[in-house]
C-alpha cells in the first residue's frame, strides 16, 4: 500500500500530530492517581491539564477549608468556657487567620506540585482540551490521538445565572474565599450543604456575622427526618438559620453592601445586607463543555455520564474513562483516588500487578461540631428495598463522656437488618462522628454482625461508648438475647 493510499484509508490517523496509549484530561486527585498507575506499563502517555496542577482538595476543597475550621475552634474554645469556670478576653486576629490559612495550603500545594514536577516534561501538556468530531483532542495547536482515554476534568462552583454580575465583587465562592486577607463583618451563605454548612459556621465562631439559607428545611442533606431535626436543633444555637427559604434577588446596594431579598419559610419577604454572599450551592462537572459526546459518550439531563462502571469509571465498553468529580457519581476525595487508581490499572489490562479497587461503601463526613456522617444504605435506599431493618438509637444530649466535654448535643441512628444482624448504615449528628463512622464503614465493608461489634471492646468513658448504646437497642428491637451489665447507658 503507497502512502497516498495509507492517508485514505486513515483520515483520522493522518490529522493527528501525536498517537499516545492513553491521555489522561485533568491532574486533579483522580488524574494524577490514574496518570501514575497507568503509566506503570505504558510510557506512550500523556496528561493534558488546564489550570492548578494540584488538587481541589488542597487548593480550595478539604486542606483550606479544616485550616479554617481549625482556627474557629480554638477561637469557640476559648470565648465559651465560662461553664468550665474559665474567662478570658478573646481577640482574633482576622488578618492571622486567614494569613495562616493561605500558609498551610501553600504548604499542601507546594509538596503535590514538587511531584508533579518530577514528571517527564514531554508526557504534560498545559491548555484546555476539547475533543472534536473525530475524537482527536485539540489542545494547544496540537491534535492527539489517544487509544483510551481517561477524563477527569473535576468540577467548578455553581453560581446561578446572572449572579456574578450582579454582585460583582461582593460574590465569593469556595474557589475564592480563602483568598480573603481579613474576615469579613457580615457574610451571607447560600446552601446548607456540606461546603455551606462547614464555612457558616466556621466564619461564625471567628466573629462574623453570619446567615446561612437554604431553599429546603434541611442541613448536611440529611435525609433521616430525625437526625435533620436534631442538627438544626444542635446549629441553630449558634447560626442564624433561615431554611426553607426562597432567594428573589440578589444585588449591591447604593452604599456598596451585598443584597440578598428573600422570602423567608413563611412567604414573608425580607432582605439581607452584608459584606459578602458566599454561594455554596454545589459544584458541577464541565463534560458538555469538553466534547465528550464525541467518544460516544452519552450524558443524562444532569450532564451525568450514562452506563458508568462506578469501579473504574469506564463508559459501557468503550475505551473511555471518567472518573472523579467528572463523573458526579460521589464527588468525594477518597473516591476519586480509587476512581484514579482503578482506571489508571484498568487501561492496562495486561500488567500482572494491575488490579481495580473495589468500591468502598458510601461515606460522607460534614466537618461542623457536632459533626455530621452518614455511611451505608441511608434510610430511603433500605425502605425503596423493602430490607426487614430496626433503627438502633442513642442521643448525646446526656451521653456520658459528650457532656464532660460540653459538647453533648447529637444524635446516632444505625439501621439494621433483622434477617442478617448486620448493619446496613448509619446517619448521625454528633461528636467526634468521623470516628463512629469509620468504625460502622469497617464493619459494614467487613460484614460484621452486631453481635461482633458489640464483643469488641469499648473503653470508658468515651464518646464511643453511644456507639454501643446503639447496638445495644438495635438488639433490644431485635430480641436477640445478649450479656451486658448494663444495657442502657455509659455504666456511669
């Protein structure tokens, strides 16, 4: 076959400047995972990224965000101890808190992109990548050819249409806030979700002053109609909450202030004046924007990839990979590292030490005090499953080791299935909650029953011991005989 002929038979081939095994869109947490796992047994790669070659996690998600968090809590601490028969004159320091925040952040970044460094040059590609109608991607003024790629593009702060021109610089982001010198006096927070919630109350107990609204009556997107309960309870002696509310308007003022018109849970308009409105009504993916139709790969009304491998994030059986906050399945750092690797491994099938992660069961962990956890099943998946289950329950509100503490104020609902004795999830409002959670993943990842959860050991006094009150009434409701010197509370 002549060349001319080769050029026919291949149109495609012949408009790319570059031919690679496997491209990889995106070095956030998930890209970078898949980037070095795949390139373990295949040097013909490349990565292509458009923006920080960090993480969200690190440069505007989980790191900056518990640096605030932290500094909120050693500010709380100190200005509520009266009950603890301590004063004392707090004064914070906005300039140092979000000074420190930037520092550390600076810190976690540096070391991510000190690796990324390390990388061959010729394998990186910076620019914004699109895939044309041949499924070639376009960056730069190159075009590449890719026999599989992997798509983990991220996602972006969602902010309502018109808002950004209506308020200007008044209008922050979780993308923008921690780039504030000083603590502002008044800030407005829109959605009650994990990001808003967090930020709320952080800049609350840093001395700002701080509403936070949310469209349903309802915070974390806690499902379990009690636990919600509880938690606005629990928040709602500290923040100023307006749930249920409706936003009319948003807009900057003649004397330059943020304006937010409402209509508050009872149809009754009002308005809110401040120095800035952060919106934290969630993220969302850029795969409409990047071409991706164009691999075959089809997305649902919510710009949501359709027939996802939620183990490697392959589309059906095309060679194509979405993984991260891309595909929107569990936009959550911990999962898109096993997305990562577990793509990274699946393009190269071949490798002998290649292997795909399983998937861990679902997890969410909100960083309030008291904090906010949900894992497993939630309580509308069980019932939509019709499972035979008993919800065992404990309150914090006089648990033992929590009220020592002057943090007693939460709530622990485990579900359980009556036919296996094994828990099926758990939704909780409490302290220290990221560790009862971790404790229930592993036995719901384990298959443990109650019974073995309950023969472990647990100390005294702990803020754990409401864990095995909980069990403890899982039991009861279950009528399953067990031995216990005390069968309901701490042993106190």
């Amino acid at each position: 076959m002549n060349q001319n002929n080769a050029q026919q038979d291949n149109p495609i081939e012949n408009t790319a400047s570059r031919h690679v095994a496997v491209a990889i869109i995106g070095a956030g947490t998930a890209g970078q995972n898949a980037f070095r796992q795949a390139q373990k047994t295949t040097e013909n790669i490349v990565i292509i990224n458009d923006g920080f070659w960090t993480t969200t996690c690190a440069t505007v998600g989980c790191m900056p965000s518990k640096l605030l968090i932290a500094a909120a809590e050693r500010a709380h601490d100190a200005k509520h101890s009266e009950a603890f028969g301590i004063t004392n004159d707090v004064h914070i320091d906005g300039k140092q808190v979000m000074k420190r925040v930037q520092n550390e952040r600076d810190y976690f970044t540096q070391n991510i992109q000190k690796r990324v460094e390390d990388w061959d040059a010729s394998k990186k590609i910076e620019g914004k990548a699109w895939i044309n109608h041949d499924g070639i991607i376009e960056v730069n003024h190159e075009k590449i050819k890719a026999d599989k790629v992997i798509i983990a593009t991220g996602s972006s702060p969602f902010v309502p249409e018109g808002w950004s021109d209506k308020l200007k610089d008044k209008l922050l982001t979780s993308d923008s806030v921690f780039e504030l010198t000083d603590l502002p006096k008044s800030l407005a927070v829109i959605g009650a979700g994990a990001i808003g919630l967090e930020l709320a109350q952080a800049f609350s107990r840093l001395g700002v002053a701080v509403t936070l609204f949310n469209q349903k009556s309802q915070v974390g997107s806690l499902i379990d109609e009690a636990i919600n309960h509880k938690a606005i309870d629990c928040f709602s002696s500290e923040l100023t909450l307006q749930l249920g509310s409706k936003i009319t308007e948003v807009g900057i003022d003649p004397d330059d202030s943020a304006v937010v018109q409402f209509d508050d849970h009872d149809d009754h308009s009002q308005s809110w004046r401040g120095d800035f409105v952060l919106v934290a009504t969630g993220r969302r993916n850029h795969l409409k924007a990047l071409g991706i139709e164009n691999l075959g790969v089809k997305l649902d009304d919510k710009e949501r990839p359709i027939d996802l491998n939620i183990n490697t994030g392959q589309i059906g059986e095309l060679e194509v990979y979405v993984i991260g906050d891309a595909n929107a399945h569990l936009p959550l750092l911990h999962v898109a590292s096993d997305e990562g690797f577990s793509a990274g491994s699946a393009v190269c099938r071949n490798n002998f030490g290649a292997y795909i992660r399983a998937p861990a069961i679902p997890m969410s962990i909100i960083f309030t005090a008291p904090q906010i956890a949900n894992v497993g099943k939630s309580l509308i998946d069980i019932k939509n499953a019709n499972l035979n289950f008993v919800v065992g329950k404990v309150s914090f509100d006089n648990q033992g080791r929590s009220r020592i503490m002057g943090v007693n104020c939460g709530l622990l609902h485990i579900y359980a299935c009556k036919e296996t004795d094994r828990i099926l999830g758990a939704s909780m409002v409490a302290p220290d909650a990221e560790y009862l959670a971790h404790i229930l993943a592993i036995a719901i990842t384990n298959q443990l029953s109650v019974k073995q959860l309950l023969d472990a050991p647990f100390y005294h006094p702990t803020i754990l011991e409401g864990l095995r009150t909980a069990l403890r009434d899982i039991q009861l409701k279950m009528k399953i005989p067990y031995q216990t010197e005390d069968s309901k509370g701490d042993g106190f």
